[in-house]
C-alpha cells in the first residue's frame, strides 16, 4: 500500500516539474520568435534575394549589388547582371 501510495506522489511531482519545465521551454521560444522579428542589420544581409534572370535565391550579403535605371538590382553573378543590362537597356 505505501509503495503504491509513494509512486504515486513521486509521478506528480514528476508530471508537475516537468510541466513547469516544459512552460519554462515555450516562453524561451516565443521571446526568441519576438526578437527574430525586429530586423536589425545582419537580419537584411541574410535575406534572400531572387535573381531577376535566372530565378536563383541568393543571400543579400553575397548578391551582386547593381543600380540600373535608379533602381537596384541583385544578381547571383556578374553573367547575370551583364545579360540583365542587355536586355533592359536604360
């Protein structure tokens, strides 16, 4: 009777440590999701561009950076921005 008695208190301290724990683990994750959203500096560098002329995704931070008609443009490479200008001459 006591080792029933005895197994059953230590499963709800069990169940309620590891529920605090678990609450403990979701607070971290939604104050890290509220932070993610604040863009600072470093989130725009890691921000993924399309290219215009081939259609590839490339981060911002190693894009070719181009200004072409007053409006800037990212290339994923120096073949790209040159076919870009020939087919859209100023």
């Amino acid at each position: 009777m006591y080792r029933l008695i005895l197994v059953s208190l230590l499963i709800t301290i069990l169940y309620y440590l590891l529920r605090q724990m678990f609450r403990g683990f979701n607070t971290q994750v939604q104050d890290s999701r509220k932070n993610s959203s604040a863009h600072g500096p470093e989130d725009e560098q890691d921000q993924m561009i399309q290219d215009p002329v081939c259609h590839i995704f490339v981060p911002r931070r190693i894009a070719l950076t181009e200004l072409i008609g007053g409006r800037e443009y990212c290339f994923c490479s120096k073949e790209c921005a040159g076919k870009f200008r020939t087919e859209h001459p100023i």
